[in-house]
C-alpha cells in the first residue's frame, strides 16, 4: 500500500494530524488502534470548548471527520519500520500489510503499561527481559514465556522458537491479530490465558506464576507488553528516541530526519489532549507540504 | 573511539584498568544502540581514570556466558580485576559517573 503521509497512533494527535494533512490533499493512512489511547478512557473538563466530554465520544467523532476528508485508518498496529534508500519509509502492519509513504507521523503515545508484579524488577537481568530481540541469544536451549497480549509478544513468541527449547506465550487479554496468533501457534508456542501473578526466583528466574494457580517452570521471561513502541520506531527510523522515550522536535513537530515528524504525549509533557491536538495540527500539516515539497 | 574488544584483548585490557568498565551490546538491540553514544561520552569523561570498552555479546558469546549475562545492555564494572558489578539496562551518562565517583 503506498500513502503520502503515514500517521502511526490514533489517538487525538495522530486523528488531528490526518485530518490537517488530507486537507492539503495528499493521501493519508493511519495506523493504530483508537481504543488503544490513553484519551480513550477517562472523562475530561479541561478541553477547549466542549465541557464534559469522554475521550472516546471526542475520538469516534475525529475519526468520522479525519474520514470524511479522505484518510484511511487501517485500525492494526506497526511490527516493523524502515527507511528505504530513496527517501522513502516503509512499514509492516499486523496482518502482513506493507505500507510506503513519502513522510512519517509518530503518534504513538508513549507506553504507560507496566506488568509491576513480584520479582520483575528483582529479577530484571537474571532471567527477566524487556527485549526479546536483543535478549534471544541468551537463551538458546532454556525456556522462556512472553507476557503481553499485542503485536509485540506475538512476534517475539514466534521468534523465541528459534532459540529457545520451550516457548510459552502468557495472553491474558488477548489483542494480537489473528495471523499473528496463527503464526505463533504454527511455531510451536504454548498459550496461556491467565494474568501472571509473580515471577519466582531467588537468584534467577525459576517460573512465572498465574492467577489461576498455573505455575510455568521457566529460565527467562520477556515483558513485551503492547504494541511496537515509538522509541524502536524511531529508532528504526534513524531517529534517536530521548532517554525517556520521547522523541524531541522543534516547533514544527519535526525531527531529527526530514520526513518524519512527531506529535502528542510522545514528545513529552504535557500529556493532555490539548497539547496532542496542537502539535497534531502542526506536524499533520508540515508531514503534507513536506510530500507537496513545499517544505 | 571505545575500544572493541573480544576474546584475544578482554582478559587484559580488564588487568590493565584500575577500574574497566565493559559495555556489553549487539548490533540489533535498539537500547544498545541508544546507550553508544552515551558509553564514547563516558570514555571522553573517564579518560585516564577509568577503562572503557565495548564487547559484542553476539560475535563473544563464551564471555557473556562466563559473566552470566542474560540481557543487554549490560555495564560489567571491574575493579583491581574484580567484578564488582553488572548493571543492566539503559542508563544516563550522569549516573554512569556517579556510580563509578562511587567506586
């Protein structure tokens, strides 16, 4: 699929910065999945003109305006990015789907999910990891578990069977797409359907516990919770993410490399939808005439 | 430019350093690629005071199995020949120096 303009995240930055790029008239898709938000919950008081409102209502309501000038959302997470040798980016979906686009808007958000049971942190190193990508190789022969219900602990399951001897996969909400489940099945990986409830161990990972009562026999487990985060996007991208994992831009929403800019609370705080809005305006706008070359 | 090591130079460039401090890391670990720059800052900082290197775990896995290294990145701080600590994860340039001030 090629697009002018690629927005990852539908959440208010990224609906803002389809609806100000499509109507510069340059084709506009976006990735993500609105419930996904961190808007999508909560009610809010504080947002310019509307009193009392729900996040989702404010959501369902920009994606209807985004599609009515033109942008497609295609409701599925990014896996993979990259940057093509003639300037252009390009993207794998969920379900297989590559995308090409002439300029790139990060939207993500920024992950606020942690899995904050017993042993993750004590063990973190000793068996527990936040990269199944950079952490594999560690564990060629032992057994490993992921946690996480997205597109991230689907892929990183499927890969772990290249390593590891026994992969199991902990999905107690589970979100990942239906191809990636089937690939995870295909490949061997055990699932389990219950929350985790503490990793054990005294000097290293020994099993992962669930709620209900199952006990995993394990020596790693990777936390690969939600979906790619902005940081590895960016990073795929060439853009060097902030310590924190936020993305610095100037005051057009641009980054470091021409083409890619970034908007909402992954540029930092203030995490409020006002803001979001704002640097959606700004970098859906600058992402069009940057793909009209008028930038 | 952090100096590259592997299984020919580890065991003495880590002699040779009062304190050496080894960043552990592979080339597909984005986290890895983030604390880089961050590790040839602490090098610049530390010259003459401490030993800072680098160590592929990908092209010198029987050093990270004989340090037990299940993530990266990893910081393998020697002292006196010692290892006094491995700390994992990315970290700020400022609590690096700290943490070896500390030393």
């Amino acid at each position: 699929m090629d697009t002018d303009v690629f927005v990852i995240g539908s959440g208010p930055a990224g609906i803002q910065a389809a609806i100000h790029a499509s109507r510069h008239k340059v084709s506009v898709t976006v990735a993500g999945k609105p419930s996904a938000s961190a808007a999508a919950g909560p009610e809010m008081d504080n947002y310019f003109g509307t009193g009392h409102v729900s996040g989702s209502q404010l959501i369902a309501e920009g994606i209807r305006q985004a599609e009515s000038t033109g942008a497609v959302f295609v409701g599925q997470n990014v896996i993979s990015s990259s940057r093509g040798g003639d300037g252009s980016f390009r993207f794998v979906l969920d379900d297989g789907t590559e995308v090409v686009s002439k300029a790139v808007v990060i939207a993500t958000g920024i992950s606020r999910e942690k899995l904050g049971i017993p042993g993750e942190k004590e063990l973190y190193g000793k068996g527990v990891s936040y990269c199944a990508v950079c952490d594999c190789n560690f564990f060629k022969g032992r057994r490993v578990v992921i946690v996480g219900n997205e597109s991230e602990a689907a892929i990183s399951a499927e890969m772990m069977t290249g390593y590891a001897s026994e992969t199991s996969w902990v999905a107690w909400d589970m979100k990942a797409s239906q191809v990636l489940l089937e690939k995870a099945e295909a490949a061997g990986v055990r699932i389990y359907g219950s929350k985790p409830l503490a990793i054990v161990g005294e000097t290293k990972v020994e099993a992962l516990e669930l709620e209900d009562g199952t006990r995993i026999p394990m020596d790693g487990v990777f936390i690969e919770l939600g979906a790619r985060s902005a940081a590895d996007i960016a990073l795929d991208l060439d853009v060097m993410p902030e310590l924190d994992d936020t993305i610095k831009v100037d005051t057009g929403c641009a980054t470091e490399v021409p083409g890619v800019y970034a908007c909402g609370d992954v540029t930092g705080k203030p995490w409020q939808v006002a803001k979001a809005v704002g640097q959606g305006c700004v970098a859906g706008t600058n992402a069009a005439t940057f793909v009209k070359g008028e930038r | 430019m952090v100096t590259e090591l592997n299984e020919s130079n580890f065991d003495s460039f880590v002699e040779s350093n009062h304190i050496a401090i080894i960043d552990c890391w592979a080339p597909w670990c984005g986290p890895c690629r983030r604390m880089g720059p961050i590790i040839e800052e602490v090098a610049n900082d530390l010259a003459g005071k401490a030993g800072v290197a680098k160590l592929n775990t990908d092209e010198n896995q029987a050093i990270a199995v004989r340090f037990n290294i299940n993530a990266i990145p990893t910081l393998l701080v020697f002292k006196d020949n010692v290892l006094v600590d491995a700390l994992v994860g990315l970290r700020p340039k400022e609590d690096i120096l700290a943490y070896v001030s500390g030393l």
